[in-house]
C-alpha cells in the first residue's frame, strides 16, 4: 500500500480506510485494495465491511434521524453548507483522489467534485422551501392541511463512474428533507465516498446523519439496504438489471424507491443545425469520463444533407482527443475502469463491423495499458447493429444517416431506454416537436451537456423513476400528510 503522503495530496486525512458508521471509523479483518485504472497500482486499502457494518449503519441512521429531522431547515442548512465550502476547498485533493480510483481526467474529476458539491450547496437552501397547503374542506367546520415530513432513513447503492457526485446527488436532498442516510459506494471507488464522510465530519454533520459502508458483497449488503424494515426509501444509481433485481427486493418491505438507471442517448444532428455547434457538443457528451457516463451520446444520427460536414468535422475533433493517465497534463480520455469493460466495448465494436460499420477512427485496445480503448468513429451504422441497441460505456460514436424528421425520431425512441436524447436544429417548428415527440426523461436542444443542481434527473421506460437535483427531487424525500382539522362550528 501507498503512504498516503505518496499520493501528492495536500491533506493526507482525506484518504480514509474503514467505513464510516455512526460518526466512527469502523475496521474489519479483511481488506480490499483499490487501485489505479490507469496502471493498476494500488493506491490504498479499505477494510472489508459486509452485512453486519450495514445493519450498524442502518441502526445508526435510525438513531440519529429523531434528532436531524427536529433540526429547522435553517439549522441543516448551515451544516450542509460547512460541508459544502469543505467539499469546494479540498477540491483538488478530492479530484486526486478520484482520478487515482476511478481514472477521468483531472480536470473533469475536479468538475465533478464541484458539481457533486452545488447539490448540497442548492438542497441546504432549497430545504427551507418545504411548503404545505390549507385546503378549503367541502363542509364548512373542516379543513384539510397538508404538511411534508422527511421519509425517514434512506439507503442508497451507487456506481464507480461518478463516485462523488452519485452520492453527493442523493445524500444532499435527503440530508436537507431532514432524512439519514446509509451508502454503499462501488468497491472500485470507494475513497472518494470516504473522504466526503470525513469532510462531514469536519463540518459538525452530527454521527448517524451521513454513514459509508464500504465491503464486496454487493447481494449481502445490498439485502440489508433494499429489505431492512428500518429503511424507509431506498435509492439507486447503476444499470438497468442490477436496478431490476433491487427494486423486487424493494417490494418485500414496499419501499419508496428512486431508480437512476442504464441510458441509450441518442444526438441528433438536423440539416438545420449550427454544425460547428454540434460538433462540440457531441463531442462533449460522447467522451467524457472515456464514455462512461449514463448520460452519453450513445448514437449520433445525422441528417443526409450535412451527413460528409458534420463526420469530417467531428473526426478531426476526436482525432485531437489525447489519451492517458488523467493525472497527466492535456489528456482527455483516461483509461476504462477495468479490461473488462475495454473488451465489453471491442465486442460491440467488433460485432458492427462485422455487421457492416465502418471503422472512421481507432476500433481497437490503446498501447497505453489495457485499461484503454481508442477514441472511436464508426460509420454506415444501422440503428440494430450492436454498438447502437446496447449502452456502449465506452469512447465510442455510431454514426447513423437519416432522411427525415419521422424516420429519426421512430429510431431514437426504438429502444427501452429513455434517460437523455440531444438534438440540434434552429427551426422553433422543429424543435418543439421533436422536443415533445422524445420518449426520454432530459433533452439537450442545441446543448450537450445538461446537468445542474437546478434541474431535475432522471429517466423514464427502463432507465428508471424519481428525479435528482431541482424541488422535484427534494420531493423524492418527502412524505405528503394530510391532517383533517375537523370541529370548526363548535
Ligand atoms: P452496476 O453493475 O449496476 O453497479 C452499480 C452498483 O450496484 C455498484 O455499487 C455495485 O457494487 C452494486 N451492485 C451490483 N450488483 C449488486 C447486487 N446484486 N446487489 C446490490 N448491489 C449490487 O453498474 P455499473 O456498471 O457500476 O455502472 C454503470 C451503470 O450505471 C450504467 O448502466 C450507467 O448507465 C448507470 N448509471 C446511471 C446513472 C443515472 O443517473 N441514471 C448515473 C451513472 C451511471 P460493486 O461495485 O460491488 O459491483
């Protein structure tokens, strides 16, 4: 293992080792070892937690949620705040950290540590919010009052692509609601989940509001989460059939439950368009983080008339792309989080080219390590070859031909998933019926990159339920209780 002052931190307390329960640090006897993508050295080791740990934890957000949710909004928001401002000072200490785990580029890891951090600086505000209603009643000595009560504790399961904005997103209107709140981070990621409990903690969130369980059995604690009666909503981001089996353990004990799952985001490119403009954008959507976001241009449809303008001008843009380790200064692409996933994508590839894609760009494993995938275009892609029907997770952009509105819009919606679809046009005609006519949650118009605190996010058909950032997701948190004020004539 590393000395944590190896690793060109700052601030080397920003590396913890055991899960964080209760406001304690917990250690077990077993230890996971969790390494660089971009070399597969090992940056630190984490205690091995496991079903037990995440009961604790369980008990412990049930203990603490008496005393947050009798806390005014004002006073949780001062807290969260003290959280926030800590999460913006360590801000490169915690994008270290995160390229070290999970591999993106450190310019973007910062970002994302700045865009984890603006939900809990929005929610700490938007909590003081919490509206109810008087309601005429239909007689005249009654009325009906509705107030908004926290849910209770909620536990959450997030992925490694996004290891602190996955769980900033959830933990910052649940702690605002006046909800604790449990997390399993992924085990490849699990550092980034850590150092924002010990900036929690620094910031006087009181022990039980905020707890990280951090262990490889994904089932076993993934049972405690979705089945303990004790969890009042459980909440989820991950792909589409790991979601699938949560949400059936959800129904044991009916939990509320908000899902953020697997997308197939098709980008739209209309003769109309502004080309240069939607060249950045794709670009943007497809390559960040290489390509594992679930937001990402899965498919790129491009109209006939701008067909040879739009492919020359975003495969010289791809081609500028550098790839490397993301700590490196100019790189772009990172590596993938495993070789799994580099040979999950080359079997999509491959299986297209078989089928007839052409190979504009790359289609093949990077020298730079076997964590690495070149930055690819293909063209001549039908909308039933492989790298078009599957999340692709990887650098990849299908380039698909089209004729007409009609023809476009029944390919993009001809799939179960529905979480963002992009399109670039200028006809106000245009773009509001291909607005409206988009079977997914978000739409990028003339815009690649969509998300913010202030809006909601999320899916629709297999891509999920519930909304993430804006008052919709606060409401995710909240339960509705209609009190009946009865007597009034006495
Ligand atoms: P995944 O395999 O579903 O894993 C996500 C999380 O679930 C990890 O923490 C994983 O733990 C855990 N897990 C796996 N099997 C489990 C089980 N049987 N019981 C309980 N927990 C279990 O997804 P991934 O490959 O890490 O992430 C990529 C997927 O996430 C993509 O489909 C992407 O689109 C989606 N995603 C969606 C959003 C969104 O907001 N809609 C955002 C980001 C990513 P381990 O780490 O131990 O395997």
């Amino acid at each position: 293992m590393k000395n944590h002052s190896d690793l060109g931190l700052e601030d080397s307390q920003l590396i913890q080792n055991f899960s964080y329960i209760n406001g304690h640090w917990h250690s077990s006897e077993s230890q996971i070892s969790v390494t660089n993508p971009a070399n597969g050295n090992e940056v630190a080791k984490v205690s091995n937690a496991g079903v037990i740990e995440t009961e604790l934890a369980v008990n412990a957000a049930k203990g603490a949620l008496k005393m947050w949710s009798a806390k005014s909004a004002n006073e949780r928001a001062g807290l969260m705040r003290n959280w926030f401002n800590l999460m913006m000072q360590n801000q490169d200490d915690l994008g270290r950290i995160l390229t070290l785990e999970q591999g993106k580029a450190l310019s973007e890891a910062k970002g994302e540590v700045a865009y984890g951090a603006a939900f809990i600086e929005w929610f700490a505000e938007e909590g003081k919010r919490v509206y109810g209603d008087t309601i005429p009643g239909p007689s005249g000595d009654k009325r009906i009052i509705v107030i908004k009560q926290p849910v209770g504790v909620v536990a959450a399961i997030t992925p490694w692509n996004f290891p602190n904005a996955m769980i900033a997103r959830k933990a910052a209107a649940a702690l605002a609601a006046g909800c604790t709140f449990v997390v399993r981070p992924a085990t490849q990621t699990p550092l980034s989940a850590l150092a924002m409990a010990e900036l929690a903690q620094r910031a006087g969130i009181p022990a039980g509001v905020f707890n990280v369980v951090v262990g490889d059995d994904a089932s076993g604690m993934g049972k405690v989460l979705t089945q303990h009666p004790d969890v009042a909503k459980f909440t989820f981001t991950g792909s589409t059939p790991v979601g699938k089996t949560l949400l059936s353990q959800c129904a044991t004990t009916v939990k509320k439950v908000s899902m953020e799952l697997g997308g197939n985001a098709p980008f739209i490119v209309f003769a109309d368009a502004d080309i240069d403009a939607a060249v950045e954008g794709a670009l943007l959507s497809k390559y960040r983080n290489a390509g594992q976001t679930c937001v990402c241009t899965n498919r790129i449809f491009v109209q006939n008339e701008v067909l040879e303008q739009f492919t020359e001008k975003f495969t010289a843009g791809v081609e500028k792309l550098a790839i490397g380790n993301g700590l490196d200064d100019g790189v772009i692409i990172g590596p993938m989080i495993s070789s799994k996933a580099v040979n999950d994508v080359d079997k999509l590839v491959q299986a297209s080219i078989a089928q007839g894609a052409k190979v504009i760009l790359g289609a093949k494993k990077d020298p730079a390590g076997e964590n690495f995938y070149q930055a690819t275009v293909l063209s001549q892609v039908s909308n039933d070859m492989p790298v078009a029907k599957n999340e692709i997770f990887g650098p990849v952009s299908p380039i698909i031909a089209f004729d007409n509105e009609e023809e476009v819009i029944a390919m993009a919606n001809d799939t179960e998933f529905g979480l963002a679809a992009y399109f670039y046009a200028r006809d106000i005609g245009r773009i509001w019926r291909v607005a409206e006519r988009l079977e997914y949650g978000m739409i990028g118009i003339n815009e690649g990159i969509i998300s913010n605190a202030a809006a909601p996010f999320g899916g629709v058909k297999q891509s999920g339920s519930g909304r993430e950032g804006s008052k919709y997701g606060l409401d995710d948190y909240l339960e509705i209780k209609y009190l009946c004020l009865g007597g009034l004539d006495k």
